[in-house]
C-alpha cells in the first residue's frame, strides 16, 4: 500500500499533524493510525504486524520455543516484514511473477511435510486464528522473494572448473552421506564497509551475548528470536540437519569439533559476528557407504572385574594414549576382544553393516588420528581409534552433484550480505 492512499484508509488525524510538532509524537500519531512502518513510502500496517506476530508466536508455541517479551518478539518481526517489503518491491520492479500452481504445489509439500492433507492444513490454520488466504499469500511472497534472490546472485556465484574438480577429489567431496549437524546461529549484521566505532560496537555486543549464552543466563532460541539479524531467527536461529558441506564455510572447522549443545563464537565474517550451538549431530541416512579403518580396545566385566572397574580401566588406558603411548601395544596387552588384539586391536576397515550400533556410533563421531571416548556396550567398555576413512565404490559425487553443493554453499555466503546492502539502500520509516 503506498503512503498517497491514506485518505482513503485513514482517518484524517494524520492530516490534522502540525508541520511543528515533534517527530516522536508525529510517530505515534501514525502508529494509533495504523502504520507500523513504511518502506520507500509502501505501508507495513499495525493490523499486519499484529497478525504477523500472532502467527510467528502460534508456530513457536507449536514446537514449545521460550518466546522473547512482546515487545522485543514484535520488533524482531517487523524487522523481517521490512526486509520482505525491500525485496517484494525489487520483484515487482523486475517483472518478476509466481505461478499459482507453483503456489498450490508449495502449500501441498507443507502439508505432507506436516503429514496432513491440505484440507487439514486448513483447518489446523484455522485453529490457530490463521485464515487460509493469509497463508497463501505468505506462501506466495516467499516463492517471489526467493525467485528474486536467485534472479539478483544467480551471476555472482562462479565456480571453476579447477574448483570442482579439487572438491569432486576431496575427502569432503567423497563423503557426503557422513555424518550431519543439526545447528543454531545468531548473527549480529554490519552494514558493508562498517566504520570502526560500528565493528566494535557489533562485536562487543556479540561477545557479551555470546558471554551470556556459554554461562547458562540466556537461552540461545529465545535471544535468536529477539536479537539475530539472521534469516533463521524467528525459527530460533535453527538451520535444520546439514551435512558438513551444505553448512556456511566458515562454521565448518569448529562444528566437526563441537560436542552436543556446545555453543561458539563470535566468528567474523564480512557480514557481521555469528555465535553458533551444535545442537545434535547423527550419522547420515547413506552414510552405509562410508567404511573406516579402525583400532580397539575392549575391557570386558567378569567375576574379578566389575562393570565398574572395566569403565575405570578403560579410562587410564585412554588417558596413557593421549599421552603418547601405543595404542596397538595397548591392545595386546589389555584388550578383551581376542580377533584383534594380537594385531593391536586392528579391525581392519569396518563396514557400518557388521558392527552394534554403539560401535557404529562411537566410530561416526570419531575424527581420523583421534581416540574415541570411552563408550558402553553389552560386551563391556570401548576404545576406538579412527585411522582412515573411505568411500565405498559408487559413492563418489558426480560433477553435477558437486557443483550443486559448491553453487548453494557460495549462495548461501553471499546472500546476508546482499539482503543487508539492499536494506540500507531502502528508505525505511519506523513508527512504533
């Protein structure tokens, strides 16, 4: 809605304004009138906000995310409804149009997504104060807006072909179906070319955050959603399972090392300051194609030897390793586990197939060079060292696979910091 049609929706109060008065007081005057907020003279309306906030807060409810105060939850929203607004207008600018079948195919997966049927949907929309032509058109504009980022970064991404070659290669390339990170991120955005008074505020602020987060003062869901300029922030900063390399580069050498619920940062990047948490991690649904070439140690319990006793055997033989004894020597000496422990409990390379689960487990999180921790099954209490890692035949990525992974990682770079540029270029009025 443009700023000229508010005679027409409006009542006159916001024409009776003295050109005098003082501009907080002209602020609130417009937002009792309903404006919220206006982007290069289109309208964000108050009655918007509120059912935009609603409807974030019904979905959050749904998952028992802890909710920042109304005010900051509120806030948070209409910098997402701002943000929107710059890019709906670049799209109608370009000419840019959705489909309604694309639309209809869109609400069909978010149904089965949910495991409803459309007509379920509906109604469960309905339940929570939502109406259906609400959330169509919040479907549609997320199709336009993604269509324009596309439309906007798709030239700025280039991969060579040495590039793809190198990652097609690598051990990374080699081993997608390994394990996945189900991670949650915070960013605090600087606009480009930030002067040094910006950066320093921004990174003091994040390092205070990122302070109250690690000492257990603040929840990391709860000041996502009140604080985060990411694009996931109204979903507690969740950026859902990915695997290693669908994660934003520069995360990925501290979230192979992170432990569940570790949080860390800040981390620079040329769009601000991040603060990330593991939240899970889990062997991926192909990782069968992955084999390892793997040392153990077993401490099996028997008459002489309790359970209890076999955990603490196991943890002084672990400790004699990492301080430089051989853990083949080891196994010869120790190890229950008779197969392998005349050859220094090597297993040879192990197929996730024809091991328990808990070894499974234990060998999926384990980096190469690097000693498990001790971990418990029905035969007793594990070691394992992890020496090598390989791709079953077959398993390697094609070239188109590759360049899918490369083309999504460097997309998903640039893109915080072109949403970022496009909104300081934008004339954006704030009335609440």
């Amino acid at each position: 809605m443009n700023i000229k049609a508010i005679n027409k929706i409006f009542s006159g109060s916001i024409l009776a304004l003295s050109l005098g008065m003082a501009a907080s007081s002209a602020h609130a005057a417009l937002a009792l009138d309903g404006i919220a907020a206006t982007v290069n003279g289109n309208i964000i309306t108050t009655a918007e906000l509120h059912g935009k906030t609603r409807s974030i807060k019904a979905r959050l409810a749904k998952i028992s995310a802890e909710l920042p105060d109304h005010a900051t939850l509120q806030r948070q929203v209409l910098e997402k409804m701002i943000l929107a607004e710059v890019q709906m207008q670049m799209a109608r600018e370009r000419g840019l149009q959705v489909a309604d079948t694309k639309v209809n195919a869109a609400i069909r997966n978010i149904a089965k997504q949910q495991q409803l049927t459309v007509k379920q949907l509906q109604d469960s929309l309905k339940q929570q104060g939502i109406s259906f032509s609400e959330f169509r058109k919040s479907v549609h504009n997320d199709l336009l807006i993604s269509q324009l980022q596309q439309y906007e970064l798709e030239d700025r991404v280039n991969i060579s072909d040495r590039e793809l070659e190198n990652f097609v290669n690598s051990p990374s390339g080699q081993n997608q179906a390994g394990i996945e990170y189900n991670v949650a991120h915070i960013l605090f955005s600087v606009p480009e070319n930030p002067d040094p008074k910006t950066l320093n505020r921004k990174r003091n602020q994040a390092q205070q955050i990122a302070t109250q987060l690690k000492s257990g003062k603040a929840k990391f869901s709860t000041t996502a959603i009140a604080k985060s300029s990411g694009i996931n922030a109204l979903q507690g900063g969740k950026l859902g399972w990915r695997k290693i390399d669908d994660l934003p580069t520069i995360f990925v050498k501290h979230v192979v090392t992170m432990l569940p619920n570790e949080i860390y940062g800040p981390i620079r990047s040329p769009n601000g300051f991040h603060i990330i948490k593991l939240l899970a991690k889990r062997v991926g649904k192909q990782a069968l194609g992955i084999e390892s070439r793997v040392q153990h140690i077993l401490i099996a319990p028997n008459d002489k030897l309790s359970l209890a006793k076999a955990q603490n055997k196991i943890v002084k033989i672990r400790s004699k390793i990492i301080k430089g004894a051989s853990f083949a020597k080891l196994a010869k000496e120790f190890s229950n586990e008779t197969s392998s422990a005349a050859s220094g409990g090597d297993l040879g390379w192990v197929n996730p197939k024809n091991v328990l689960a808990a070894v499974n487990k234990a060998i999926a999180r384990t980096k190469v060079d690097t000693i498990s921790e001790p971990f418990k099954t029905t035969l007793g209490w594990h070691i394992i060292k992890v020496n090598e890692r390989r791709g079953q035949q077959g398993s390697k990525l094609s070239k188109n696979q590759a360049l899918e992974i490369l083309h999504q990682r460097k997309f998903n770079g640039i893109l915080p910091i072109w949403l970022t540029t496009i909104k300081a270029k934008a004339k954006i009025e704030v009335f609440i």
